[in-house]
C-alpha cells in the first residue's frame, strides 16, 4: 500500500494509493519468493528496488518533521500575535474608560449649564413681567410728557430730576432686559460648546470600539489559524507513523531476502 500527502490551502489530506497485484505490494505486505533460474540477479533487482523506496520512506519522514517544526513555530508566532491582540484590547478597553469618564463629567458640565440657563430663563420671564406690566401701566395713566413735568416742577432743578428720573427708570428697564438676554445667549453658547466637546470624546469612544472589534477579529482569526495548524500536526504525525511502519516491513522484506 502506498501513501501521499496533498498540500491544498494550507491544511493537509491523505491521499491513499493502493495498486492492487503490483510486485511492489507484493514486496511491501509479504517476503518476495523467487522461481528457479537466474535467482541471485532477481533477488538483487527487488533488493534494489526496496532499497528506493525505503530511502523515498526515509525523506518523506524527514519532510513531514520539517513541516511538523514549521507548523509548531507558526504555532507559537500566533500564540505571540494573540497575546499582542490580547494587550491591545486591554488597552483600548482602559482608553474607553477613561473616556466615558470625561463624557460623564461632561454631561454634569451640561446638567449644570441647563440649570443656569433655567434659572435665567426665570429671571428673564420675572422682569420681562415686570417690564410689561411698567409699559402698561405707562400706557393707561399716560407718560408724563415735557410740559407737564415743566408746569408741574416747583424749580427748573427739580425738572430736570423728574425727566431724568424718567429716564433712567426707562434705561433701567432696557439694560436689565439687555443683560439678561445677553447672559442667556452666553450660556447658549458656553452649554454648545461643552455638547461639541462631549461629541468629539462619543466619536473617540467609537473609534477605539472598532479598535477593539478588528483586534479580537484578528485574534479569532489567530486561534482558528492555531487549530488548523495543530489539525496538520496530527495528520503529519499520522503520515509519519504509516511510513515508518511501511519502512519497518521493507526493512523486514530486505531482512529476508
């Protein structure tokens, strides 16, 4: 009986011969016997014969040992690569960490600024009350106009006071509502830009989430890789002992003739 290897993709299949009635078989499974005449040339042909093969046995031996330590050394470079993948993952996972970290006192940075701008929101809507209610006030008893406070004024000082005092009650009025809508545009703009900062850690968090996926990708790819390879471990050594035991019936066949 007579064996082969077939190498196809990277994993390896027997591939079984038998050439049923061969004198090679013949040789191979029992001792040659030889018929009278010229015995002794017959005798060394088969020798000869044998002889090939067992050193074709003894190389095919070497081969497959050679393919056994190629396949243990590419054995462990994955298990290397996967402690490496191991590492990566490790560190892409600590990198997350601390990015949520940050996104979470960004979201207290947030909650703080909407607290603000509610509460200036509170004031706006009090004073805008306020000055409404002034106008209309203003509006049903009638704004006192130059002459009147003129007439009504015991000096020209204490006109001057009364307009000024209009004025400024006027001027007050618009400032305050001036500044509180300024201060709420401030806070619009002080929360966007803690939300902008926010969005750029969710959008580092996700690289360093694909990080991970293409790193335990690889290592899958590794251990499958790893189980292939001991798979061709197992049908070297399975080639090697046929061969060998091949071999020791040659040997035996030498031996006898």
């Amino acid at each position: 009986m007579l064996f082969s290897i077939v190498f196809a993709q990277g994993s390896i299949v027997f591939v079984l011969a038998q050439t049923l009635g061969t004198t090679e078989d013949k040789q191979i499974e029992t001792a040659p016997t030889y018929s009278s005449g010229n015995k002794t040339e017959q005798m060394m042909n088969d020798i000869d014969e044998m002889r090939k093969r067992l050193e074709e046995i003894n190389q095919q031996i070497i081969d497959s040992n050679n393919k056994i330590a190629d396949s243990q050394s590419s054995i462990e470079a994955q298990f290397e690569a996967i402690a490496a993948y191991d590492s990566l993952i490790e560190g892409y996972q600590e990198s997350m960490l601390k990015i949520e970290e940050i996104i979470a006192k960004y979201d207290e940075l947030i909650a703080a600024k909407e607290a603000e701008i509610a509460e200036n929101q509170k004031r706006y809507d009090e004073n805008y009350q306020i000055f409404r209610e002034r106008l209309r006030q203003t509006h049903e008893e009638g704004a006192p106009g130059i002459l009147e406070i003129f007439f009504n004024s015991d000096s020209f000082i204490d006109m001057l006071t009364s307009l000024e005092r209009a004025s400024d009650v006027l001027a007050y009025d618009t400032s305050l509502m001036e500044k509180v809508v300024a201060e709420k545009k401030e806070l619009d703009i002080q929360k966007q830009e803690i939300v902008t900062l926010k969005q750029v850690q969710e959008h580092e968090k996700s690289i360093y989430l694909e990080r991970v996926e293409a790193a335990k990708t690889k290592e899958a790819e590794s251990i499958a890789y790893i189980k292939m390879l001991e798979s061709d471990i197992e049908t070297y050594q399975a080639f090697i002992n046929i061969t060998e035991s091949e071999g020791q019936q040659i040997n035996q066949n030498i031996n006898a003739a």
